[in-house]
C-alpha cells in the first residue's frame, strides 16, 4: 500500500495503482488509476462549497453525458461530518457502467469522492475502492510523506 499525503488530505491506496494530480486554481484533482478502466478520484474543492451541490453538479455531468442514468440517493457516513452521496448506473459502450459520489465537508476544504467502471470490473475492485475511501482523513500526521 502507498500513502497519499497533501492538501490537508491523506489516504492509502493500492501501489500497483496510478496516482495524478492537477491544480486548478483553487480545485485539486487527484486520479487513481487501476490497472483496468476503472478508476477513482478525488476532488478537493473551497471549504464553503456545499456538499450537496457539489453531488447535484457531479450528477449532471454525467446526465448530460449518457443517454440514461439511473439515480440512488445514499446518507454516506463520515464521522458525523455534513455529507451527501448518490449511486448511479448508465451504460457507455454497450456496458453498465456504474459511479459512486460522495461528497464530505472537511475543516480545510470540501470533499468529493468518485469511483467508477463497468459492473464487472467493480464487482472485484469495490472492496479497493471503499477501502480508499475509508482511508480517507483530513488528521495530518507530520511524520508521513507524501509517496
């Protein structure tokens, strides 16, 4: 496992996954790359962004990108921070496809957590993603690197 450590954040993920990271302006992206098509990403927005706003906007990204996308509002849980989530399905290229939002609001910024892939690429890779995921923390330890 590798640790990803910056921008107020930190998580652990698989080493043989690749990481990148963009800045624009005041928005972070940061890519997790698995060895297949799935992948899963972090944005780190301002920390007066709304977190159900930013879900709103996620989702219609993806409207606006498939033809049809099937929604389920989840209550995500993150040690009683304000957050908001939603599953969605939609099929590209013939496959079902399915992403999972969520989006936390954290002391130095807001938040969103996306995962997605084709049904049967997640169907093994779920458990990786929602370890991330739960990795995910805004408690910097000094003594950890960024790797």
């Amino acid at each position: 496992m590798q640790t990803y450590l910056g921008h107020g954040v930190r998580f652990r993920y698989p080493a043989d996954w690749t990481l990148t990271e963009e800045e624009t302006g005041p928005t972070i992206n940061v890519h997790l790359q698995t060895p297949g098509l799935a992948f899963w990403m972090l944005t780190l927005l301002p920390p007066t962004t709304d977190v159900v706003d930013v879900v709103e906007a996620a989702v219609a990204a993806f409207e606006d990108e498939y033809e049809q996308v099937d929604r389920y509002d989840r209550s995500p849980e993150f040690d009683d921070l304000r957050s908001a989530g939603c599953d969605l399905d939609f099929v590209c290229l013939d496959l079902v496809n399915s992403a999972t939002i969520r989006a936390v609001a954290l002391v130095e910024n807001t938040a969103l957590v996306m995962f997605q892939g084709e049904d049967r690429e997640l169907s093994t890779l779920r458990p990786q993603f929602e370890a991330v995921t739960d990795s995910l923390c805004a408690d910097i330890d000094p003594d950890v690197e960024k790797s």
